[in-house]
C-alpha cells in the first residue's frame, strides 16, 4: 500500500510484468546456529530493468502487478 503518493520523480517501484512465472533463482535461510540467514544463489535468470515497468501510486491504493 502506498503511504504517499508515489511516481517515477519520486522513486516509485518499478515490475517485471509475469515475473512471477520465473523460476526463483535468490534464496534466504536460516542458518543452522540460528545466528540469522544466509543467502543462496542457484545461477537463474537473473531480472533486469528489461521490459520493467513503472509502478505508480497515489497514497492509499494497493499494487498489483499480473
């Protein structure tokens, strides 16, 4: 949710239209000492600023990116 109005002067989000169907490829675990995380990488593909979109909102409303 957007807590205020949001634009690309402003540094709003910016998506990946059907990103979603790509394999995920960027992991976070907990580390087995429990001392925090770690981060894995299996090599996916890996998403740019290519074909991303911008994601602007006025304050209050929701994204949503399909």
């Amino acid at each position: 949710m957007a807590i205020e109005d949001a634009d690309n002067s402003n540094g709003c989000m910016w998506g990946v239209p059907k990103s979603h169907n790509e394999k995920t490829s960027k992991f976070f675990i907990r580390k087995t000492d429990d001392s925090g995380t770690e981060h894995i990488d299996d090599g996916g593909k890996k998403l740019g600023k290519e074909g991303a979109v911008i994601l602007e909102a006025k304050k209050g409303n929701f994204l949503t990116l399909l």
